[in-house]
C-alpha cells in the first residue's frame, strides 16, 4: 500500500493514542492529471514531517473545478475521505498567509490549498459568513501552510495545506 495509511510500525504504537478523532482538513490543489499516488506521497510527508497522524484527516478540500481530478477522486475512494469542493469566489474570500497571484490569474482566487483546508475545517457553508479578515474568526486551527511537491520524470503537482477543527482534542504524536 502507498502512503501514509500503511499498517503502523509497531515500535511506534505505544507513541500513539488509538482512537483519534478525525479533525483536519487537507486543502489540495493540483496539477490537471496529477496522481493518486502523487498526492498520497504529499500527504504521508507533510504528515510525517509536522507529526500529525493520518487517521485524523476529516477530509480532502479543494476548489470546485477539481471536484472530478482522477487523481482526488481515486484518493478519496480508496481512503474512504469526503471531498469538499468550494468555488472561487468562497476560496478566494479567505485571507491565507500565502496568497498566490499566478493562482489567482489561472483559478481566479490567490489560493486553493489554504483556503479550501481552513473552509473545509470551519465546516461553514454560508456565504453569509463571508468575506472575514484572518482565520481567527473561525474555530479553525491552522497547522500546515501551503507547501509544494514535484516529482521529477513524474507528472502532476501537489500544493497541500492542513486545518484542524477546534473544538477537538489533540492530534500531534507524542515525541
């Protein structure tokens, strides 16, 4: 099995807490044919890089033209994960801390990651609550800003971000 949902090392087990809550968003935004495989790897290495346990992903979040991506929808299939979609006009009312112009001119928002994991986190769905300033108006924890993965000779694309829902205990592993 590829990626971060692989069976646990059992050295580790007794690092972690069995039940967790499943609280973080992964925000994804993505090449046009970037694969399942791809983003799996993306997800393993942010995860395993900020000690964040797989088991707690609520979700996957990206913008709306995304939402039939072969690469997401595969992902989200074979992990069983929801995939919350957002337009740009929703996207593009969040201030991130790394807005993008070259997104902006190719999706029409100056990010997709950040603001689709932080939307996806508040689980807000109305545009009532839009436009707001910065992420401390939502009960959103955010816990990884954008970062980018490219595998040379492989092709496609990640960006990926994470929030977590606040009102639930914690997540990270115990060093």
């Amino acid at each position: 099995m590829v990626g971060c949902w692989s069976k646990p090392n059992p050295d580790e087990l007794n690092k972690e807490i069995h039940q967790v809550q499943q609280v973080l968003w992964v925000g994804i935004g993505c090449k046009r044919g970037t694969s399942w495989e791809l983003i799996d790897l993306a997800i393993e290495q942010v995860f395993r890089e900020n000690q964040l346990f797989p088991s707690a992903i609520a979700g996957i979040a990206t913008i709306d033209t995304k939402a039939s991506e072969v690469g997401l929808v595969k992902l989200c299939r074979l992990r069983n994960l929801p995939l919350k979609t957002f337009s740009a006009e929703i996207l593009r009312s969040v201030c991130v801390p790394n807005p993008a112009t070259l997104t902006n001119d190719k999706v029409g928002t100056p990010s997709v990651a950040e603001a689709a994991a932080i939307l996806a986190a508040s689980q807000l769905t109305s545009l009532t609550v839009f436009p707001f300033t910065n992420i401390e108006e939502l009960p959103v924890k955010f816990l990884v800003p954008k970062q980018i993965f490219e595998i040379q000779g492989q092709p496609g694309a990640v960006t990926l971000a994470v929030a977590q829902a606040l009102n639930i205990i914690s997540i990270t592993k115990v060093p």
